[in-house]
C-alpha cells in the first residue's frame, strides 16, 4: 500500500511535558489530609472557562467575535474554480460530492445536533481569467489586501467571475459541459483582472492546511499572516455573530440548496468554500495548499464582504476526504491549528485525537474543551474543580449518543436555533431544547491561561481508530496561538509504540495508547494535582478521582 504522508512528521517529544508533569501509572498518590471526597462538579461550570487572548484562533472561551456560529442552521456558500492551464476534469457535482452530505453528517454526528450545516452550492466552474501558476498560490503564502497577486487577486477574480456567470444567466449556457446530464456550463473566462477599486482594510488570519509528513521543508508552516491591521468592522458588513441564524434552505437532500449565480447574497451566509479543479496545484499527497482565512471581513463585494472563507485544493485520498473541509471549517468556527507550526522538531502534541491536528487517514472526533468552546457541550455536562479537595466523576465517554440540542427538539423550529439564551462561560448562544446531563469533561484549571482538561475516548462513529479506551488527559493553554500547541495531550505510556494493530502513517503512534485506564494515575507535582482512574463499566463510562493540595 503506497504510504500517504501525514500532517506532520511524529517526532518523540524532548521533555517538553516533562519539567511540569510526570506521572506514574498503577501507583496511588498519598496526600497528607485528604478531605471527604465530593463527588461531581464543585463548581459554576463558567469557573473553568479559561479565556483566550485577542481576536484570532486560539483554544480560550468564548470565542472572539466575527467567527461563523457554530449551533442552529450554518449556511456554508460554496463555488466552484477552475483555471486556463486546469480546467476542471470532473463535474461541480463529482467536486461536491467528495464533502457532502460527510461534511455535514460529520458536525450532526460531533455536535449531538446542534449544528445543522447546509452547503449552498453554485454549479458550474468558474473559470479565472490567469493560469493557476500565475497567482502565486503556495504553502504559506496568506492574504494581503494590497497585494497584485495571491490570494487577494484569487478572490477579487473569483466574485468578478460570479457576477459574470450571473449577468450570463446564471451557470447555464453555451460553454462547457459541467454536469451529469451533459446541460452546459459558461466559461466565464474574460478579459481584466475584476478586481474591486477599495479592498478591505482589515486582514483576516491565514490558517494553511497541515502540511504533509516528510514536507516541512517546501513550506515555512502555518503561520499568522495578516496586511493592514485593524478590528473587526461593526455595523452591515460585518460577519453575523456567533449565534445569529442562518436562513434555513431546504433541498440538497435536505442538507442544504442549490443556487443560481445571480441569487448569490454573500451577507446570507455564514462561510465560503472555494472548491477548487482537483487538478489545479500539487498533489496533496505532495504538498497541501488549502487554507482558511476566518474572523475578518475580507474583499467587499455588491451584498456585503467575503468573510471566513475556505480554499481545498487537490483531493485527500482514503476513505474519509471530506476532513480537510471539516478541519478548514473549523477555523471559520474559531478553532486553532493544533499541530506544529514552531521552530525545531515537533513535539507529540494532540496526535489524532483532534481533527484540527489530523485529518488524514482514519476518523477522528474533536476535543471535548473545543466542544464546550463551541457550546456543543453544555454547562450541565461540564464538572468544574477550581479548588483543593478530593472529586470524584463518572464521565460519559465523548463519542456516545447525546441529547439533541439544536432546533427542531420539543417543537422548536429549527430556525429558531442559536437565538436562545447563552450558553454560559461559551460565548455561543444555546438552541433551545433538550441538553445533555452527563458529564462529558472535566475541567481542572491550573492558572489564569491553563487547565487540565479529562474527558473519555471509545471506539464509536467519528473516533473509528481509537484502540486503548479510556481518560483522556490533556494540557490546554489558551494563551498559546494556533500552531504553537495550544492543547498538549499527556500520554499515559510516554515511550511505547502505540496500540495500533495495523499502523497508520497518518496516525501519531506514540499518542494511540494515551488514555489512562482503571488503576493509572497522574500526578502533576508542580499544579498540586492527581488524577486517577478508578472504574470502568461496561458502556465505557469511567470513573475520576481528582485531588488537588
């Protein structure tokens, strides 16, 4: 089997971890003194809600504004380019296909219901007016609103083309051909760069893609790149905050709605996918050029700004494709680069146990802390231990069933979602409707930028490679920017190969045996904390026992 570079080479880790933690598996912590155990949360959830710092991505709660909301109805607008020198060699609807309906299952699945995520495609490839080459598109490169080139030309071009195909009629014409049944589509091919007089003054993030295992060096890594500085702009054509609900399509096999070009109103939908020719640019499996540019207006345009806009290029192999979009969405929702970015070698980091580390290979869930962050775990599901004492806490494994909590639950309409009342210490606004009760994390801060973060991985739906069920333990520093390991997990065996009984390159190894199982203990000397795993049922919940000086 030809071997698919990762997202990043797994290099064991230097003691990063070490100066701060150690650990000892199977050995109980004595501690003089030792209070009345109390079990479950101690308190108000919101305690444990660690703030982040600034407007960009970074792991803090609440999420800065401008970012797309990420309950109720998320209307993802999604066009389709393709170049002189690679036209497309598939139709629009093969190019969707690759991400829907997985892309949006995937947020159904993840966020027990609360995100219903509709693509809303146009159909018909965008011809730019320059050869892919001359653009300058490459790993790194990020948006500048004064640059000739780059990604601000690609944008400029791409809603030239749009208003192009819109005042031909729309996607259908001579041209062509673009879709299954041989109807024709309009090269929207024209003379001029399309570019509008006035860009935007402010300058989004550029989050690329990770790159591949073994390509670091083609690359100068996912870094921070911004033109003019500024804030976010107030007012009509600003991105709607998190909790403002999108219009509610209907169709697309009741995931979303097929568009005209003439019907596109930028300002109605919460994201941008730029799917782009397949055969436009490297390989992924050579170099992975897609990018995120979230939290910013970006060009302006007729019906409001470009904002948290998303580029895949090439196309992802294995059997799960669609999580390069779900990790480049992620951004549009607020969530970090969690693979390495920094200077030197990379150290074990979050590993597969979070797809904003890898996306690649089999399929994997997302953190439990970026879930409350999100308000896909509610406060009633988070146990908080801000103080000494001894709590103990039976933790519902991540990937089991939960209550629905987007719209549409109890006779509230789904439009309805993300208007309710604020899910406390979240930043996000809570759909009305069932919520879930059992604890899913526990959260353990550590100062006023960390905390210890427990929570159990099974085998299920989204975690499909997970071999050693258990707690696990990470590390979260919300002072940390995207790229530079925010969230660091603690591995209950530093040292082992791991537990996969086929490896997986995409897969860390040295990471896939984390979990802490019945009997493990963790200590950290310097926070005063242990954690230790006592019991584990049949259905995969486990029991904590947290004791902090």
């Amino acid at each position: 089997m030809q071997r698919i570079p990762g997202r990043r080479a797994a290099v064991a880790v230097g003691g990063s971890l070490a100066l701060a933690l150690s650990q000892s598996p199977g050995m109980a912590i004595a501690l003089p003194g030792i209070p009345s155990v109390v079990a479950g949360s101690v308190a108000e959830a919101r305690e444990c809600a660690v703030p982040g710092v600034g407007p960009g991505l970074h792991s803090g709660i609440p999420t800065p504004s401008g970012y797309s909301p990420t309950r109720g109805t998320v209307s993802a607008l999604t066009l389709f380019v393709d170049f002189p020198d690679a036209e497309a060699q598939i139709t629009t609807e093969a190019r969707l296909a690759e991400f829907f309906p997985a892309t949006s299952e995937y947020f159904a699945e993840s966020s027990y219901g609360a995100l219903d995520y509709r693509p809303a495609p146009v159909h018909g490839w965008l011809r730019m007016p320059q050869p892919f080459e001359a653009y300058g598109i490459d790993r790194g490169v990020g948006w500048h609103p004064g640059d000739a080139q780059g990604y601000n030309r690609l944008m400029h071009d791409i809603v030239a083309a749009l208003e192009r195909a819109a005042g031909d009629g729309g996607a259908d014409g001579e041209g062509r051909d673009g879709r299954p049944d041989g109807t024709p589509v309009r090269d929207t091919t024209a003379a001029g760069d399309g570019r509008a007089d006035n860009p935007a003054p402010n300058s989004p993030t550029s989050v690329d893609h990770p790159a591949p295992a073994g390509d670091r060096s083609d690359s100068t890594g996912d870094t921070a790149s911004t033109g003019d500085t500024g804030t976010t702009t107030d007012g009509a054509d600003a991105p709607r905050s998190a909790g403002a609900a999108a219009p509610a399509p209907a169709g697309l096999n009741g995931r979303g709605v097929e568009l005209d070009a003439a019907d596109v109103d930028f300002s109605a939908h919460d994201l941008v996918n730029i799917l782009t020719a397949p055969n436009a640019g490297p390989p992924a499996v050579e170099k992975v050029l897609s990018v995120s540019f979230p939290g910013r207006p970006l060009i302006p345009t007729d019906t409001g700004p470009l904002h948290n806009v998303s580029f895949i290029w090439s196309s992802q192999p294995g059997h799960t494709p669609h999580r390069v979009l779900v990790h480049e969405n992620g951004h549009a929702f607020g969530l970090p680069d969690l693979y390495w970015t920094g200077e030197g070698p990379s150290p074990e980091l979050t590993g597969h146990w979070d797809v904003m580390e890898q996306d690649w290979g089999p399929s994997n869930d997302i953190l439990a802390w970026h879930k409350w962050k999100m308000g896909w775990l509610t406060d009633s599901e988070v146990d908080c231990v801000p103080g000494p004492g001894v709590t103990e806490h039976t933790v519902t494994p991540l990937g089991a069933p939960g209550a629905e909590r987007a719209g549409g639950v109890d006779g509230v309409p789904r439009a309805a979602a993300g208007q309710g009342a604020g899910v406390a210490g979240t930043g996000v606004a809570a759909a009305p409707g069932a919520t879930g009760t059992d604890t899913r994390l526990v959260t353990v801060p550590l100062g006023p930028t960390e905390v210890l973060t427990l929570e159990v991985r099974v085998e299920s739906g989204l975690d499909e490679a997970v071999c050693r069920p258990g707690v696990l333990i990470a590390r979260v520093d919300t002072h940390r920017p995207s790229g530079e390991g925010p969230v660091r997990v603690v591995d209950a065996t530093p040292g082992s190969d791991g537990c996969l009984t086929l490896p997986d390159p995409q897969v860390t190894p040295g990471l896939s045996d984390a979990p802490h199982r019945p009997g493990d203990v963790f200590h950290d000397e310097h926070a005063g904390v242990s954690v230790e795993v006592t019991d584990a049922d049949a259905d995969g919940r486990h029991t904590v026992r947290v004791t902090r000086r």
